[in-house]
C-alpha cells in the first residue's frame, strides 16, 4: 500500500512480509532512500510517525531574515530519524508556509567480500505540506492497525 508519490515523498507498506515486523520503503525526489533495511520495528515507526506529525501539521515560514539554516535551525528540520532502518540518511523537512522542501542524502557502504558497490545518492523535493502530512497520516493509521492486530497475535500465542 503507498501512501503519497514516489516523485515526492511516499511510504509504501509491504505488511504481508513479516509477521512481527512493518516492512515500509520510503521514497523521497523519486529516490528508494532505505533499500539496506526495511522492517521497522511497529512500536518505534509509529512513534516516528506521531513526531514528525506533530512538527509538520502546522505551515511554518522560512525564518525571517534567513538565508540559509542555522545549526539549531537543522536540528529543528531533521526528518527520517526513524531508527537504523534509516541510519544512513540524512534528511531535512524545510517549512516554507505551504511547502516542505525535502532534502536527504544516502550513504550507504559496500560490504567488503560481497561485491557490493557503495551508493552515496542525493535526493530533493518539494512537496505540498498537505500532502506530506496526508502520507503520514495514512500510514499512521496502518502501522497503528497493523500493529494492534500483531500485538494480539503475539499476545494471544503466549496465553
């Protein structure tokens, strides 16, 4: 299930792949930025999801007078620190009253042996807040759902 666009920003749910795991691949400008890992743990993603809601519901402008961000400015904007699944990005949301520009970069090593090449890939769009907050908020909803009905599976077992 994809919740928003590929070309901006989306997160496309593959439930049926792990029974106690949330498998969510996320996409930013068009970019998979998380193809090493991901199975996200339900607990914490649906955690991430409520923060990141929080934070971007509300348009916010640029910072007057501001050119380019500060430090405390960055650390306000980061966006993505979901876990290790999301370890090797670097991204930030940028409020601009109506628009959130994303802007991420991936750096992901090649595992000696295994002929797997390193990727560092850059990636940016600029998406309507409405839409960022609306794809969070769908798959919110499924991560709460799915985590609910695998909780009481797990739960359920253990009786």
């Amino acid at each position: 299930m994809l919740f928003g666009s590929r070309a901006g920003f989306a997160l496309e749910f593959h439930v049926e792949q792990d029974p106690s795991l949330l498998c969510v691949d996320v996409f930013v400008g068009g970019v998979h930025v998380n193809t090493w890992d991901n199975a996200f743990y339900p607990p914490l993603l649906v955690k991430k999801l409520k923060d990141e809601l929080a934070r971007l519901r509300t348009p916010s402008p640029w910072p007057a007078g501001s050119t380019s961000p500060s430090g405390e400015d960055l650390a306000r904007w980061e966006f993505l620190e979901w876990g290790e699944c999301t370890d090797q990005v670097i991204a930030f949301a940028s409020p601009d009253g109506d628009l959130v520009h994303l802007t991420c970069r991936i750096r992901e090593e090649g595992e000696p042996g295994q002929g797997a090449v390193a990727r560092s890939e850059s990636a940016e769009a600029s998406v309507s807040r409405t839409a960022l907050v609306e794809a969070l908020e769908g798959a919110l909803a499924l991560s709460e759902r799915e985590w609910s009905a695998r909780l009481a599976a797990l739960t359920g077992r253990a009786r």
